[in-house]
C-alpha cells in the first residue's frame, strides 16, 4: 500500500508537471529562462522552509545541497536554454528518453535492476512520445537539442542522488533546501548574463508565473521527492513519460496544435509504456519466473527433472526476493510465491 501511495504521487506530480511547457511559454515573454529558473525555485523556498522549520537544520547537508545544485540548478537551466532554442517536438521527444536515462544509470550505478518489461515500456514509452511529438518540428537547433540532452542526463544522475538526499530526513525541508541550492546556482547567469528582469508589460505573464512557482513548483516536487523516497529511481522515472503526454495534449486542446491519427495513438502507447515500465509489467513478470517451476509437472517425471525444477524455483525465489523489493507496488504480491518456493525446497518436495 505504501509503494502505491508512493507511485500515485509521482503520478500526479508528473501530470502537473505536463502543464509546466504552456505555462512556461507565457512566462517568458517576460523573464529570460536564467531568472525563470532563480524566481520559480525562489518564490517556493519561503512557502516550504515555513511548513518544515523545525526540520531545515537537519536537511542543510553537503548532500541536499548538492542534489539541488544538480537538479534545480544546472539541469533547470540548461532546460529553459535548451526549450527556448529547439522545437517543442525535440523537446518532448528528449524528455521521454528520461526513463530510459535513469534505467542506464540504475544499472552503471547499481541502483537497481530493470526488469525485461521495464526495459520494454521504456522503449514503447519513447516511441509513444514521438508520435505525440510528430508533425510540430519547426524551430529546432542542434545547440538546443544538445542542452535538454545534457538536461535530461543531468536530472537522471539527480534522480539517483535523491534517495541518500532523502533518507531519514523530512521530505519538505530537503525540497526547500535543494530549490534555495538550484536558485543561487542560476543566480549569477541571470544577473551576469541579463541584468535584472523588467517589467511586465500585462498581468499575463506575471499570474503563469505565480502558477508555474507555487502550484507547478513546491506542490509536484514535494510529492515526487516524497515518492522517491519509497520506491526505486527506475520505477519513479517510469512514470515521466506522461509529463511530456499532458504538455502535448495541453497544447492540442489550449493552444490549437495540431493533433492527427499519429498523436493520438501515440498517446495510448505512452500510456501502455507507462504501465509495462512500472505496476504491471514487474508484477507479471515476478508471478511468471517464481511460479513457472511449479507449473510443470511433466518435467519432474523426466530423468534430471526434479533438479531442474529444484534449480528453477532457488532461481525464481532469489530473483524475486532480490531485484524486485523496491520496484513492485505491493511488495506483498510476490512474498507468497518467495516463501512457498523456499518451504517446498526445504522440505525436498520440488
């Protein structure tokens, strides 16, 4: 239940984030994407560090701090570069290569283990995204193309910095930590590189940016860093696929972009990506390797079956028992399988 709870708040702070791109466009006809990035992480600091101060002093360590350079700091920046110079279909289609990122770097780093399904809603997830994406290309740059990569790999190494970030600390003061970390990173780019921010012209852009700060700022990152803390990088990074989904649909439906066949069913493989990558696909998968030496009773009557089968359920207990704790949404749903097999090979019965 409590992986669940976890997975539904990265959910929903995914969805919010997919409304971040519509928000953001009206934002920058007024700030510049350096002082985009200082004022929205800013703005949010004050409203967090008051509901967690008593917790603020145990969270201002080397490692918070740290995560937030990275993550809301460096990756950010590059981010609101990189859109400001590359096409919305880029953007998107590089953004939905995140989970696959946080798989590679789960393994390299030994973060985890990405099952085989997992490995497959990745790649369904990103074809997904290209569709989504097809047909709205004008305006790339390979300069921009090449700072949301470098964004999205930079925010993968932070997504795996934050469980040790997060461990035995409170989730609201870490996050006002590391958004004040990631507003002083960007902070001598926007002063340095474009003076100070002028005055709005309308209240326009002025009321996306309260919006974009609060709602779509210290809301979504408090709950994804509260999911984090719960489940594995690969299984929270899963779930990215549907910000790019939403910020497109956002568009088809606010801004008048255009939507044919090729969208619309990459929509339904983004979201069938997101499933194999993240409940379904692990838990079918740990069913299937604990269980699949107890459904074969023909093999125990053949010469060498009983080894076999032996072999089979030690190699399904320990798979499950060993890769899946930190991915499955119920860590319940496979103890059975784990336990049955190990008191059938005590009692000699497989």
């Amino acid at each position: 239940m409590k992986d669940r709870t976890a997975l539904s708040a990265i959910f929903v702070a995914c969805v919010i984030w997919g409304t971040t791109v519509a928000l953001s466009k009206v934002t920058l006809t007024w700030l510049d994407p350096s002082w985009l990035a200082v004022l929205r992480f800013g703005l949010a600091v004050p409203l967090l560090a008051l509901v967690a101060r008593r917790e603020l002093r145990a969270a201002l360590t080397p490692t918070v701090v740290a995560a937030g350079v990275l993550g809301y700091g460096v990756s950010m920046l590059l981010q609101n570069e990189g859109v400001e110079h590359t096409s919305v279909a880029h953007a998107a289609i590089i953004v939905g290569a995140l989970p696959a990122v946080i798989a590679v770097l789960s393994l390299v780093l030994r973060r985890g283990r990405p099952t085989r399904l997992a490995w497959l809603g990745y790649v369904v997830g990103g074809l997904g995204i290209a569709l989504v994406a097809g047909g709205k290309g004008g305006g790339a740059a390979v300069n921009g193309d090449l700072l949301m990569l470098i964004s999205v790999v930079g925010t993968g190494f932070f997504m795996m910095m934050q469980p040790a970030a997060l461990r035995g600390r409170n989730v609201t003061a870490v996050t006002a930590v590391e958004f004040l970390a990631g507003a002083l990173t960007s902070l001598p780019f926007a002063v340095i590189g474009h003076g100070a921010p002028e005055v709005p012209a309308h209240a326009g852009p002025v009321i996306a940016f309260v919006v974009l700060a609060l709602v779509c700022t210290a809301l979504p990152f408090w709950l994804f860093a509260y999911g984090q803390a719960r489940v594995a990088p690969a299984l929270a990074g899963g779930l990215a696929n549907i910000e790019p989904l939403v910020g497109a649909m956002l568009g088809w439906i606010a801004f008048g972009d255009p939507a044919g066949a090729a969208q619309l069913l990459g929509a339904v493989i983004v979201m069938v990506g997101i499933v194999l990558a993240t409940v379904h696909g692990t838990t079918l998968l740990a069913w299937w390797e604990a269980g699949m030496a107890r459904l074969r009773p023909a093999a125990a009557a053949s010469p060498g079956g009983a080894s076999r089968r032996r072999a089979e359920a030690q190699a399904a207990a320990d798979y499950v028992s060993d890769r899946y704790p930190h991915q499955l949404p119920d860590a319940a749903t496979t103890e059975p399988v784990v336990s049955a097999s190990r008191t059938a090979l005590k009692a000699g019965a497989l």
